[in-house]
C-alpha cells in the first residue's frame, strides 16, 4: 500500500461564495436566488442566511493567509455571479471583477493554485424572470457570465469548475424545493439539470477559448448506490438510483449521451417524452468538453425496490445501511471504501479522464476547549481514512491529480443554516475569528510532506 502522493499532487481545500462572503449589498453585487430563498420563512434552519456568513469579502487576504500558513498548494473558490453580472446578463460590475483578480493574485503570490468555480448556486434572482436553470435562456446568461471571468482571469486561473453539483441544484432547487430557487416540479427539474450541462459546455468553449491551456471541467455530487439485499429487485433498484444520481450527469459529460434506462424512468414518471427540453444536437454541445471529471463525494446511498407513488416517482427508495456503521454529527455513514471503488469505477468507465476530488468532508461539531484549541479528532480519522481511499485508488491506476476537502471554513450551510461545521479551520460567527482546528494541522503536515503519517487505517472493502 502506497502511502506517498505523486509529484504535483494538489493538496487543497475548497469553499464557495455564498457560504463564506458576506457582505451582500458591497460593490454593486445584485440579489441572488440564495438571498431571497432564505428570506422565506422557516426555509433554513434556525432563520441564518448569508448576510455576514464568514465575512470572508472583507477578510479575504486573511483567508488567503491561512490556506498558506496550512501549506495547502490549492484553494477551490467560486466567484459570486451576481457580484459580475447583478442582473444576471447584460452590465458587467468591475468592482466583483476586482476582487477576484485580488485574490487569485494574492493566492499566487504565496504559491496556492486558484481553482475556480463560476457557479455554486448563487444565480442572480433576476434570472427567475426566465424560469432560472428551468429556462434555455439561462444558458445564454451563464455563458456571457463565463466570458467576462475569462477574459479578466483566465491568464492566471488553471483550473475550472463550470457548474457545482448539477443533481443537487436539479433536485433540490427544482424538484424538491428544498433550495433556492424553491420549485416543486418534477419537469422543471428534469430541464434544469439538462441547461445547467449544457451551460457548462458553453462556458468550457469559453474558457477554452480565452485561456487556451486552461483545464476545465464540472464538479459532481456522486453517490454510490448498493444495493439493500442480493435480491435482483434491490439489485435493479441500485442500478437505477445509479442512473438518477450518477450515470444521468456522468454519461453525456463524458461523451456517451444521456442512458436510455434514465431516460425511460423519467418519460415514465413524467408520462411524456423529453424531446423539448433534450433537443437534437444538444449532447454534441455537452460532451468532450471535459479536461478533467470533479467529484463531491461524502457518502453512498443503499438503496431498496418501492413502488412508485405519490412522492417517489421511480422504483426505488434509499433505506440506509443496517446495523452498526460510524456516523458524521450529520447522520451520514463515513465509507471511506466506498470513495475508493467510485474512483475505480470512473478509471474503469471513463477512461483517459483526469479526476479531481473537488468536495470530500463531513460534518463534526467540536468548538474550542479550555485550551482554546479545537480537537476535533473525528474529522481528524475521517481525513486519514479518505486520503488513504484515494491512495488505494492510485494503487489502482485511477488518475487522481487532487483532493480538495470541504471546507476551509465552518460555513453557512444552506439549508441547514450554520449548525453544521464541515471546517478546517473553526469560524466564530460573531467575531469572525478563525481558529485551526487539530485536522487543520494534521492536514498541513500531510500536504508538506505528501505522506500519510505513520500507517494509515485499513480501508475496509465496500459492498
């Protein structure tokens, strides 16, 4: 077992705009679907929105300062598009564009690599006006959005990240309503997770385009689904939560053009056919526009034969794994095997894709101690185990280039407000004062030396 990373391996951590930036109303910045989704009641716990958040806009060299002082080679940020364009097309605000140039040059200067990510959910509300991610016309917005990053970062930015996690903003934003924007519509939110790939292959032209040795690609939430029992009907349920979760974004941003078998369940669940909102030519616009696969990855979903019915449109329902398993403070199970195998299965099915784990973290709610440190041993161990997944996984042949844990910083975690604490580094809110944490320091001594220290945990098999 190999416990050394390759040469050039990207040690970082990753946050987003929304989460961190505060200050909303600062350089001409336009509302976004965020901010007016949390101002509904009872629509995030506890009432939090991202007003202040980490207040990361106003102390963004600090920040800059600690991914250095972490030794990390790599900080995944995005850039808040209604800060670049407030309403969402049309006028350019100079002063977001500003800001980013001053960070990625601060980023540079102390040897971090930017790898930016144009949209993580914070789409200017005015978009909404077209159906938002519902409507093709957004698509056109994204673009001009994509452009104007481009032209002003793209000599300096070489890693990119279109789109964060087309399933969630699909059904959460559009189907589920759980997220901004709040739609409830299982249609909408089958067109919306088609316009926010194809969004991402008009921006890849863009980038390409301006920053020609650019490396541009989409980040996915991938859950792998096992199956609850041998039985062939929980079997057949696994591979179609498969198809749902995974296969519907990975097979036409890799080439392949979206799975006949998804396609079915969705023309069944909606009893029509897709032909107007998946239009001729549309998959050559999706796919080969991938210089590398990002993937969020935090758990697997073990999954069971239902029938459907009012709330559950397709023959399957996730029902948890049985008996004892190691919990996050989130509820999630921590299956590092299981990040393993999905990295296996990608170098497997996806050949000649570089991977990049562009999300990998979990929620442990440790705050500071009499000591003022935070020990938070937990994410400590979850860190150890993961890191030694993907190092099993380079055993394995797979092409890993990076891994980028969520997060850099306690966070506003949409929905769920500010409870969950997904940190490197503890955030308190009031003050904005960050502390790191001991999986902060754990995590730098592994990027300084690109070893995991003394043996790492076994990884247990997965299945």
């Amino acid at each position: 077992m190999t416990t050394s990373f390759p040469s050039g391996f990207l040690f970082g951590a990753a946050t987003s705009a929304y989460q961190t930036e505060g200050s909303l109303d600062a350089d001409g910045r336009g509302r976004c679907v965020w901010q007016e989704f949390t101002e509904r009641p009872g629509a995030v716990e506890g009432g939090g929105d991202g007003s202040r958040a980490c207040d990361s806009y106003r102390r963004w060299e600090h920040d800059a300062d600690l991914v250095a002082e972490l030794g990390l080679g790599a900080y995944r940020f995005s850039v808040s598009w209604a800060r670049i364009v407030p309403e969402g097309r049309g006028r350019v605000e100079p002063r977001g564009l500003d800001h980013y140039e001053r960070l990625v040059d601060a980023l540079l200067a102390r040897g971090v690599t930017p790898v930016l990510t144009l949209n993580h959910w914070d789409m200017p509300a005015a978009l909404m006006t077209d159906g938002g991610w519902a409507g093709r016309a957004t698509v056109e917005a994204f673009t001009g959005f994509a452009a104007a990053v481009a032209d002003r970062l793209g000599d300096r930015v070489p890693w990119w990240i279109t789109q964060n996690e087309p399933w969630i903003i699909s059904l959460l934003g559009y189907h589920l309503g759980l997220h901004a924007p709040g739609v409830r519509d299982l249609r909408a939110s089958v067109a919306a997770g088609h316009h926010v790939l194809l969004g991402h292959g008009a921006a890849a032209d863009v980038i390409h385009e301006r920053a020609p040795g650019a490396r541009v690609g989409c980040a996915l939430s991938l859950f792998p689904c096992d199956a609850a029992s041998e039985s062939a009907a929980d079997r057949a349920a696994a591979w179609g939560s498969d198809g749902y979760v995974n296969r519907w974004y990975l097979d036409p941003l890799l080439g392949a053009g979206y799975p006949d078998d998804m396609r079915e369940h969705f023309e069944r669940a909606l009893g029509t056919g897709l032909d107007d909102i998946v239009r001729p030519g549309d998959s050559a616009l999706i796919g080969g526009r991938s210089d590398f696969l990002g993937i969020n990855y935090y758990t697997r979903r073990v999954v069971a034969a239902a029938e459907p019915g009012p709330g559950r449109p397709f023959p399957w329902q996730v029902v948890g794994p049985s008996g004892d398993v190691t919990r996050s403070d989130e509820g999630w199970e921590v299956v590092p095997g299981s990040l393993r195998d999905l990295l296996l299965r990608l170098h497997r099915d996806y050949p000649g894709t570089p991977l990049m784990i562009t999300e990998n973290g979990g929620v442990f709610g440790d705050g500071p101690t009499h000591d003022g440190r935070v020990h938070d041993s937990r994410r400590g161990a979850f860190l150890l185990s993961h890191l030694s997944a993907v190092a099993e996984a380079i055993d394995g042949g797979a092409d890993v280039v990076g891994y980028l844990h969520w997060s850099l910083l306690d966070n506003f975690e949409w929905a769920l407000g500010y409870r969950p604490r997904f940190g490197l580094v503890h955030v308190d809110y009031p003050t904005g004062e960050r502390t790191v944490k001991d999986s902060g320091r754990l995590y730098a001594r592994i990027a300084a030396t690109g070893e995991l220290p003394g043996a790492p945990p076994a990884v247990p098999p997965f299945g």
